[in-house]
C-alpha cells in the first residue's frame, strides 16, 4: 500500500520522523493541526471534488504553517489549476517511485529558502496585439523587482511564447529550456534540471526560455506549463511571465495561478477594442478572481 510504501521511504531518515494517518481525506478533522508538522502529505483522488474541498479545509486551517504534498491517482488540467490556486508545494502523479516522493519532501522541507510565510509573487503579462511592447515590459519589471529594495530578491523571466518568444535574446542569453527533455514526463522536472535549463544574466536575473520555432504552431499539456511553473514558484520570489497572444488550453491554468495580470495595449481603436474582449474573455473563464489591469503603452499626453 501507499502508507507502507511511504513508511519504508523514510524508515532509514534520522531527519525526518514520519506520522501517519490513515483516514480518507474527506473524514480528517483536526489531526494534521495536532499532529503539528512541517510538511503534509496527501493521497487523494485529485478527480473527485469532495476530496478536493476536503483539502481546501485543510490548506485554510493550516494557514501555510506546513507544505501541502498532493499525490493522487488521477490527474487532469481542472485538478492542475485547483492545486495551483491552493498553492501546493508539489503534487505527484501515481504510480511514483519512492525517490520521486523523497526528494519532493526535502524541497517541501527546506523550502526555496525564503523568510517563513513569503510567497512567490507572479507578474503575468499578455498582448492584446502583437507588437505593443509586452517582452520589453516584461524585462524592465523583472529588473526593477529584482533590483527593488522593498521587493528585491530572486527573480525568473518565464517566456511562454514558444514560438515567437524573445526574452533570451532581449537579453543576450541562450535558451536552454528543453521542452522535449520534459513534455511527456513533467515530473522528471526538479530543481536539478531546472538550474541546467535556466539562463542566467550577469545581473543575477535568470530567464526560463526555450528556442523559438516560428514554423511549429504547438500547444502542451497543461500538466507541463503547471509543473514548469510550481517549481520556478518555489524557488523564486518574484516570477514574472511573458505570454503569447494567442490563448491556448494551459492559459486559463496560468491566470488563475497569477498574483498580478497586466494586459498590455496600445492608443489604437482596433487594439482596445480586442482588449474589451480579452478582459471579458478573462472573466468569462476563470472568473472575478483574476482582475486584469491594461497597460497603455506608448501613450504620450498632447497639450
């Protein structure tokens, strides 16, 4: 079983003492709190929402006084964007090795090694037209936070414009995030992999980008753009992304994981226009949660 397997994981761990609970997650009350702990971990089933409201319940009691590790058996993009906003620190997939769930704990455990109860900050932004200047807005944000003395620490450019996308370039880098390497398999992305497929400035400002394929128009799994993105989350505190403008399948999953959503626009009529109704698309699909304000750039004020 999954308890036993677990038991066995860390039975030779003289730094971790392991309780265990064996109750479905929907008939808990008060035993994670008593159990006081730094990191949880829980197998569900990710597919069935009275599991899920059972974590819910969970996450609030526990007020982030201790990691929340997701295993479940089934897994979809509704889940992926459910455990998003819960802000899990990891969620595995079955059928896991016991390494895989090791490794996931001393993450949860060591944390990104920021102050206790700081959450990573997510700055997206998304082009109501091409050309308006969003890569460039972008950059600039992530180097004023990672400069800010209010807000200043790590800081990742995440470019999702897998096709047209220019953030290494802006900057002189070389991409060298392998979507191949991870596509069919996102839990094989760990920190590890990470630090090998992240570009870094001389400035300290590090850049998540993959090659540019203008001649392959490809969407992913969302389970991919999830995962990439809970563990830059993780180890970062500030993550700022560059979004395509065209809206794919993962994009509402994006959204809804985003602190802050900047939609940037230009003095055009056709232009605002379509950003009316990318704000109502916004709405219309992940909700009043998400409010998205519009940049007007290159806007000058005649007297």
């Amino acid at each position: 079983s999954f308890v036993q397997k677990t038991r066995t994981a860390f039975a030779s761990s003289e730094a971790v003492a392991l309780v265990t609970v064996e109750k479905n997650v929907t008939e808990l009350r008060g035993e994670i709190q008593e159990a006081d702990c730094s990191a949880v971990i829980v197998d569900m089933d990710a597919a069935k929402l009275n599991e899920i409201e059972a974590l819910q319940r969970i996450t609030r009691r526990l007020e982030r006084r201790a990691a929340i590790i997701v295993v479940t058996q089934e897994f979809n993009a509704s889940a992926a964007r459910i455990l998003v906003q819960l802000q899990v620190a990891d969620f595995l997939v079955k059928p896991l090795t016991t390494a895989d769930l090791v490794r996931s704990c001393v993450r949860a455990l060591e944390g990104p090694g920021r102050e206790e109860n700081t959450e990573s900050q997510i700055y997206t932004f998304m082009p109501a037209a091409g050309g308006v200047g969003t890569t460039t807005l972008t950059l600039q944000t992530a180097f004023q936070l990672h400069h800010s003395v209010t807000r200043g620490s790590s800081t990742c450019v995440v470019d999702l414009n897998f096709q047209q996308g220019s953030c290494a370039e802006y900057l002189d880098l070389e991409p060298r995030f392998d979507i191949n390497e991870i596509e069919n398999q996102p839990e094989r992305l760990d920190r590890q992999l990470l630090d090998v497929m992240l570009s870094k400035h001389a400035s300290g400002l590090c850049v998540l980008a993959a090659p540019a394929r203008p001649a392959e128009m490809r969407t992913f799994n969302a389970d991919m753009i999830v995962r990439m993105l809970d563990l830059v989350s993780a180890y970062f505190d500030n993550v700022v992304i560059d979004m395509p403008r065209t809206w794919f399948p993962w994009t509402e999953t994006v959204l809804l994981g985003s602190n802050n959503l900047y939609i940037v626009a230009e003095m055009t009529v056709p232009c605002l226009r379509h950003t009316q109704r990318l704000i109502q698309a916004v709405y219309e699909t992940v909700g009043k949660e998400v409010r998205p304000n519009v940049i007007v750039n290159r806007f000058e004020q005649r007297l």
